[in-house]
C-alpha cells in the first residue's frame, strides 16, 4: 500500500524555523513530482512549493526567498525548509506525490499542522 507520512509540524514564534518532511512508502514508482500544499482555515488549499524529478522547483510568490524545497530520491522523502515564519503561514500542510509512467496518479498525506503565533 503506498502511503505519505508528513511529520515537522508544530507551534512556532514568528521569525522562526521549521523544517517539515514527507516520505512515501509502499509501491510507488516513476515519481513525475513531490511538493507541498496547504490550507489555512476558511481559504482553499493552495500550492506552497514542488520539485519534479529532474529537480526543477516552483514556489508561490508568498513562499519565495523564505521556503526551501528539496528532496532525496533514494529515500522517496521531500523537504520543506520554512524560514522566517510569519502568521499568516499558519496551516495544514499536506505533501502529495505525482507518480506513474504511462498514467499519472496523486497521491496526498494526511497533513501536518504548522502554527505560528507568539
């Protein structure tokens, strides 16, 4: 069973780091891409960050020059280094995974809640 397991998550003053991680077990195979969304309370889940296979990365502008995403193939794992947290980035950040050679699939974790309150 192919499954993502998020972990990184918790409570931050703003100014502060975090670095969240997402590993993808099970059967998976021809990994197109691995990112980061999230959904803070009553607003839509948006991008925050992906890389694809070749390693090409793309970030929302609200996550550029602070976030860092990176990814270890070996490992199936990808990372997001959160710098300079601000409130605003308080939410549930879920890691997906695009995968499959002839067909593509989406596969989504179950989320890991990043707060950032003094």
């Amino acid at each position: 069973q192919v499954q993502l397991v998020e972990s990184g998550g918790g409570l931050v003053h703003p100014g502060g780091s975090l670095r969240l991680s997402c590993a993808a077990s099970g059967n998976i195979f021809s990994i197109r891409a691995m990112g980061w969304y999230r959904q803070a309370p009553g607003r839509q889940r948006e991008l925050v960050a992906d890389i694809t296979s070749r390693g090409t990365t793309n970030y929302a502008d609200s996550a550029k020059g602070r976030f860092t995403i990176s990814r270890d193939s070996a490992k199936n794992t990808v990372y997001l280094q959160m710098n300079s947290l601000k409130p605003e980035d308080t939410a549930v950040y879920y890691c997906y995974v695009a995968y499959g050679a002839a067909v593509r699939m989406d596969l989504w974790g179950k989320g890991t809640r990043v707060t950032v309150s003094s």
